[in-house]
C-alpha cells in the first residue's frame, strides 16, 4: 500500500465509517490530539453536516488513509483547520495532498487565512503545518483536555493572501 498514489476528494457521510475508525486509532494511540475520547460516526457526520464546514479525505488504494476538514471562524475571515493521517502512514504525502486540495477551496471561499491549534507535544503536527508554511501567530497555556490534562496549545497560520 505504500506505493499506491493518494488521492483527495470531498468526504461524504459514507466515509464517516472508515474515518471514524482512523481518528480513534489515533486516539486511543494518545499524545497528537485534544481528543481524548473515542469519537463515533455520528459524532463524525454531526461534524460534518455543520455550516461551512469542509472535508476532504485523503485515499490510497481504495481505503481511506486521512482526512482534513476546516470550518469558518465565527466573525472572521479565517478557517480552522484538523489533519488527521493513518497511524504509520505520516510523512508519506497524504497531509500534502490533503491541504492542497483544502487551501484551494479556502481561497476560492474567500478566506484570508487558516488557522491550526496544536499541542505543543504533538511534534510531528507541528512540524507539518510548519512545512505547509503556517507560521507562529498565538500559543495558550493550561488547555484542559476533557480528561482533565492540561496542555498548552500553539497557533499557527497560513496567510492565504500570499
């Protein structure tokens, strides 16, 4: 499966299934997420079906093996951002795939930013929207997770005006 090509695509709901299970690998896996329960599919369309929001999902060899939604900022030009790539499949390409297709959208909609709160544990998050060109614009200490831990959280930003 490594060497078969990704490619991207709106997510629809029948993917919420697969997606689903490759989120709360992640999980359950700890240390990259704010998450820290597993999530359902219902949560997963709920999600989905909110205003504004978009999803694309990453696929290689007819499974799907991440996925990336923003959603509008209330009052602002700018969208959040949450990548999500397979458990032992990151650095493959499936990220740059993914927000490709995501920063394109977000330019055509308008937007004139994207915004990625990340832990600042979470390494390899970090180092991903960094080397998509998101640069430090914020950082938030003692974030309580829902299991209570508290972490701190770094903003990074994509001007997409450039």
């Amino acid at each position: 499966m490594p060497d078969e090509p990704i490619s991207v695509r709106r997510a629809g709901t029948l993917d919420a299934r697969e997606m689903t299970a490759l989120l709360n690998a992640i999980i359950a896996a700890g240390g990259t997420t704010a998450y820290t329960e597993p999530v359902t599919r219902e949560d997963l369309t709920e999600w989905m079906a909110a205003p504004g929001t978009v999803w694309h999902v990453a696929e290689a060899g007819g499974t799907v093996v991440g996925f990336q939604w923003v959603e509008p900022i209330d009052g602002m030009d700018r969208a959040a951002i949450a990548t999500f790539a397979q458990r032992g499949r990151q650095g493959l390409g499936i990220g740059s795939a993914l927000f490709r297709a995501t920063s394109t959208l977000c330019r055509t909609a308008g937007f004139a930013a994207i915004d990625a709160w990340s832990r600042e544990d979470n390494e390899g998050g970090l180092a991903y929207y960094r080397s998509r060109g998101f640069e430090d614009a914020g950082r938030r200490d003692g974030v309580v997770l829902p299991d209570g831990r508290r972490v701190a959280q770094t903003l990074k930003r994509y001007d997409l005006r450039r």
